[in-house]
C-alpha cells in the first residue's frame, strides 16, 4: 500500500479512536448543558421571590434575576467543557477566554454596550416600569428592560424595542414621573367680550371639572392678540397617566364651550378682509406715460 495511504489510514483511526474517548465526555457535556437550562431558570424564580420580599425596586429585582441566570449559564459551560474534556485545565479555560474576549469583544461590541446600557438603567432608574415616557420619537409605557433593549408599549397598542444604548445616551421624557401634569388648553373669545367675564368663566368651568386637580389651582391667562380673537390659555393640573389626560382634556373643552354659549361669550371664526378691483381699467403702461408726462411738465 502507498505510505501517504497508510498515513492517512493511520490519521484518521487515531481520530476515530479518540473521538470514541472522547464521547461519553461529550454527552456528559450536553446532559449538564441541558441541566444548566433548567437550573437557570429554578434560580431566576429563587432570585425573583427573594428579590420581592427584600428589594422594593422593581429594576433591581430584574437586574438580580438577569444576573443570576447570565452567572448560571456560564457556570455550566465551564463544567460543561472541563466534563467533555478532560485535559482541559482551568488555565487553558481562561487563558482561551483572555484570547477570545478581544475578538469577541469587536464582534459583540454593540452587544456588551446594549447590556452594560441596560444595568446602568436598572441601577439608576431614570425611569420604571410602568411609566409613560417619550423616547427615540416613540412614546408609550415601559413594559420591560431587557438586557439588550427597553420594549416600549405605544399608546396605539405597538411593540417597540429600542436598543438600551440609544436609551441611556439620548433625553428621555418621563411623563408620569410626578404625581400631576399640566395640561395647556387654548381658547379664543371675539374682540367685544369683556375680558374679566371671560377669564372668571373658564376659571369656574375648570374649578368644577371632575378630574381637575385643587393643588396646583387652576389658571387661566391672556396669553396674546390674535387675527381674529382676543387668545386665552387655560391651565390646569390632573392625574399624569395619558388616559386621564385625554378624558378630561375632552371634559373640559366641552365644558368651556357650553358656558360661552350660556353666558354669550362668541368663539369667532378666522376672519380674513378680501379687496376686489377692475383689471381690466388698469394699464400699468398708461400709469408709467402719465408719470413721465407729469415729470416733464415739471422741468
């Protein structure tokens, strides 16, 4: 027989032979690789009910639990590895972790800073679970923190992931960060309408307005002159959540329109002033000889 036949007879016997050593080790690996799933996931549950007796915040219960089973699954892949094989030594396991985490590092860059974006969110809560917020042109409630991204509920009932990165470096508005929020409502009155009638008819529509809170009270200002009315902006605080908002936003709106009707307060119309003349009867021509003429008769 040809010596490269022999030597590659010889290789691959070897290969095989090993491979035979070596599976048992390998399937151990896979069993405790299956074991490491559901140990991650009787941990996360541990962590989440001693978290909810111990931790009130609810960011750090979910920065524990994600922790806990990031910290679960890589104890298992180590004993999976020294399992399956054998001659791998804790120095050969971190020194292949030292050489990979460069090259991993370029190639899961945007990765590790979603995830280091996403614990510094949770430790310093800008923001919780459950508020509404404005971010990225995205405005809604939080629904989770996630380790890569922030999932966001839009009030039209859409899911939107926003990578944690571009949460923690961009403003983010919390809308119900505050117990109360303002709410400014315009409203025009006619040019005729005593003033001081207007601004004590708005104030006592808003002051009975259900929803409408004491404290801060209520105002209502002249806040400008405009084409065709004399402009207010009526201010008042409510409950910060959007739903409220908008509820007695429509309240009071038809509020302040039913008590100008009563007490004959007039909503103008825009009003716009049109000037018509003959074209025809004009020749700018004509206009520039005669200017000349007189201009000449002048001299």
């Amino acid at each position: 027989m040809n010596p490269l036949l022999e030597r590659i007879q010889t290789s691959l016997l070897d290969l095989v032979g090993q491979f035979i050593q070596l599976l048992p080790g390998v399937v151990i690996g896979l069993v405790v690789l299956l074991l490491t799933g559901y140990a991650a996931k009787v941990t996360q549950r541990i962590v989440r009910r001693m978290t909810q007796r111990l931790v009130p915040s609810r960011s750090l219960q979910l920065l524990a639990m994600q922790v806990t089973r990031i910290g679960t699954w890589v104890l298992g892949i180590i004993i999976a590895a020294v399992v399956a094989f054998p001659d791998l030594r804790l120095g050969d396991i971190i020194g292949l972790l030292g050489l990979g985490s460069v090259a991993i590092g370029f190639a899961f860059q945007d990765i590790f800073k979603n995830f280091l974006a996403g614990i510094l969110l949770l430790v310093e809560e800008p923001f919780r679970l459950g508020d509404q917020v404005m971010m990225c042109d995205y405005e809604g409630t939080v629904e989770a923190i996630k380790i890569r991204s922030t999932q966001l509920r839009t009030y039209t009932g859409e899911m939107v992931e926003i990578p944690n990165a571009i949460v923690f470096t961009n403003p983010v508005r919390v809308l119900t960060a505050y117990r109360s929020r303002r709410t400014d409502l315009a409203i025009g009155v006619d040019y005729t309408t005593p003033l001081p009638l207007a601004q004590q008819t708005f104030l006592e529509v808003v002051n009975r307005a259900a929803g409408v809170l004491d404290d801060p009270a209520p105002e209502v200002d002249v806040v400008g002159f405009g084409d065709s009315s004399i402009d207010f902006k009526v201010r008042y605080w409510t409950l910060p959540q959007m739903a409220e908002v908008r509820r007695i936003q429509t309240q009071v709106a038809m509020a302040l329109k039913a008590a100008c009707d009563e007490a004959g307060i007039s909503i103008p119309y825009p009003i716009r002033t049109v000037h018509l003349f003959d074209q025809t009867q004009f020749d700018e021509s004509k206009r520039v000889t005669n200017g000349a003429r007189a201009g000449d008769a002048a001299r």
